[in-house]
C-alpha cells in the first residue's frame, strides 16, 4: 500500500489507527466521516498529503520518533567537527585538571576559564592573516567581544562531546523589559548596541539549548546591554481642524475689526507667555544639565582618575536606598537585602548581596576588583538607579538626576 483513496475509512469509528511506513500519500477526503481518538504514524517521514483529508490529529509512534531522532542526530553530526591542533589547545587549557563531567560541569569550566584568561573587549583587535579566529583569541589576545566568547565556547563544547554551534541575534535584558513594561512601552528599537551571540548545545530528544559563556552574562546583573533610545512607536497622527466663522451682526463692520484686533492681541499676548515660557524652561535644563555635569567631572577627579572607585560605589548605593527609604541599619548592609528585594521591584536579593560583597572587598579586604567584578558593579548600579529613577514622581525624577546626579 503506498496510498490511502478518497473514502476509504467512511463513517468508521475506532478508538486508534496506526499508519505503517508503507504509506507514502494521504488522499483528499480519505478520512472523510472518519472517527477516532488518535491516528498515529510509524514512518520517519510524514506521508505526503493531497488536498483535505478530512482529519488533523496526526501523531507519531514511539519508533516513529526514534526513528526521526536518528535521522537528525545523524545530521547534527557535523556540529561536533575540531580541527585536531585546535583540539589538542583546548583540551590542554580547559580540561587538562578536570576529570569527568557532566554538561553542567562542562559549563563550569568553560565559564571559568574564559573568566579566568581571558578579558571582555567591546571592540577588539583583529586577527592576525592566516591566524585562527578562536585559537588568537584564547592563546594570543585574549581579549574580545561576545562572537570570540561564544566561538570559543562552542569549539570547547565540541571538544568535550557535545554537539555546538554558534548563534547570532539581539539581546534584551530583563531589566530593560521591566523598565519598559512598568514606562507602559508596547515596542523597543533594537540596534547594533543589542546585538549578541551565544553557543547553542544539542540534546537528543530535547533539541538545541542556548547557552551563554560572556562573563557578566550568565544573568541579569552584569549585562551592559542598553536599549538604544525610546521605543518606536506611532500614534496616528492624523489630526482633523475645524474653521470658526464669526457671524455678522448689527456692529457693523467697525465692530468686526475690533474683534480681530483683540483676538490678534490675544494670540500673539499667549505666543509671548508660551515662547517666554519655554526660553525659561530651556534655560534651566541648561543649566541644571551642566551643573550635574560638571559634578559628575568633579566627582571623577576627586577619585584620582578613576572611573568610580568602590567609596563613590558606596555613597551612590547608600543614597538610592536612603532615597527608596529602605529601613534598617546602614553599617550592615547586608542585613538590608529582603528590604532592598520589597522595595526595589525587579532587584533580587541575590544581587544586592553580591554587589556589597564586592564592595566589601574592596573596603575591608584592601583587594583590587577584577575587570568583571567593576562591570558587575557598574550594571547593579545602572540597574538600582533606573528602577528607582521609575518608581518617582516628576518632582523625584528631577531631584535623583539634578540634586543626587545617580541618573
């Protein structure tokens, strides 16, 4: 039997149909007025189907899955290729010390290694002629952007047995989706800023599984993803004017220009306030834009150079939750984390106590941060300020960004 004719199984009714893989094409109307719970299908292939068949619940068989598994297993094949000398380097510089581990275990060590030896460059050098891409980034530069780490990554996942391949896209944070959720933003503009890549690992039976490798990525803490701009949204524009006519009357036509004369007066009496009004108003951004700058400048140099040195951290991380009124005791900052998570929506607890570890590190433990450590920071930062710069009024808008300067 290679095909199912028009009519073959009318007005009959059973609880399942199994379709052999013999089947290779299902006719129209050939379920016509045909009842059953299930029609399963043991081939590999879904038979080829010719118009309305009068039936849609089609499902495969265990050896039918088994089999289309097989089938694409055997294609994910070439998603395991290294070249050999490549092989040897990662072997050598991932998994010399590590012993046998499973996928979670292989992601460890992947992370850390990458964190450990190599550096997070937005913009990178290139590679050298006739150099490989992922062997210069791990042995000779050791710096680069989320395409080295995500490269890297998925030879690393090779190496060890798995099926990787490289994956490009865009990316936003969560944090960002919150911000614009809680603004009432129903889109938002994504831009070379956003763009990303990561390795994929396959799993049999499971498909393929995104993975992120790019230290400071593993969550949402140490992104420096930023939505670039408002979100582009249109409202119809589309405006209708009315024209006012003035009825004659008895006045005469003194009267009438009477009437223009005050409504030209009037007019040009409220354009005068209105312009008056937006000079004043452009002024004072003006001058309060330049004066957070100039604090900001100030705030900088006072920190010998540095970008922001753990005391800025410290000051800027009391205010905003002094600001939040955040109750608790400020020389212990840690007993401060479920307070920091109630008011601070979007904030785990998790996040908090990790930034106060880092600065706590520094404070106490006289220890230079690591270059992820200070973007860890630097993103909590950004994070804790845009939350609280939303949950303000106007009125605490404006004091946060030109009082505090923390926005």
């Amino acid at each position: 039997m290679t095909a199912i004719e028009k009519g073959a199984f009318k007005n009959c009714r059973i609880r399942e149909l199994t379709i052999p893989d013999t089947v290779t094409e299902l006719r129209r109307g050939c379920f016509e007025g045909f009842h059953a719970d299930v029609i399963r299908m043991e081939g590999t292939f879904m038979p080829r189907v010719s118009g309305e068949t009068g039936y849609t619940r089609f499902v495969g068989t265990e050896s039918f899955r088994k089999r289309a598994e097989a089938v694409y297993s055997s294609f994910v094949q070439e998603y395991t290729e290294v070249d050999e000398e490549l092989k040897e380097e990662i072997e050598e510089m991932f998994f010399a010390e590590a012993g046998e581990m499973d996928f979670r275990g292989v992601t460890a060590q992947i992370r850390r290694v990458l964190r450990q030896q190599t550096e997070y460059a937005r913009k990178p050098q290139g590679v050298p002629e006739g150099q490989d891409f992922v062997e210069y980034f791990l042995t000779g530069q050791r710096r680069g952007n989320a395409v080295h780490y995500a490269s890297a990554a998925v030879m690393a996942y090779r190496t060890a047995g798995y099926a990787a391949r490289y994956v490009e896209g865009y990316h936003l944070s969560e944090d960002e989706a919150f911000i614009l959720s809680e603004e009432n933003q129903t889109a938002a503009v994504l831009t070379n800023q956003n763009a990303h890549a990561w390795a994929e690992v396959y799993f049999p039976g499971a498909g393929w599984m995104p993975v992120e490798v790019v230290p400071g990525m593993y969550t949402e803490l140490y992104t420096d993803q930023v939505v670039e701009g408002a979100p582009a949204y249109q409202v119809n524009s589309d405006q209708t004017e009315k024209g006012l006519e003035l009825e004659g009357g008895a006045g005469g036509e003194e009267e009438k220009e009477e009437k223009r004369e005050r409504t030209t007066l009037t007019f040009r009496g409220v354009l005068s306030v209105i312009l008056l009004c937006m000079y004043i108003s452009f002024v004072l951004y003006l001058v309060l834009e330049i004066q957070r700058a100039v604090r900001l400048v100030l705030r900088r140099r006072r920190a010998g150079g540095r970008v922001q040195p753990a005391e800025l951290y410290a000051g800027d991380l009391e205010r905003m939750l002094l600001i939040g009124r955040v109750p608790g005791n400020y020389n212990h900052p840690m007993e401060l984390s479920g307070e920091v998570e109630k008011r601070f929506r979007g904030i785990s607890r998790g996040e908090y106590e990790r930034a106060v570890t880092l600065l706590q590190k520094v404070r106490f433990g006289q220890k230079e941060l690591l270059p992820y450590e200070t973007h860890a920071l630097n993103c909590f930062k950004e994070k804790l300020s845009r939350i609280l710069y939303c949950q303000k009024s106007a009125w605490g808008k404006a004091v946060i960004r030109y009082w505090y300067a923390l926005y």
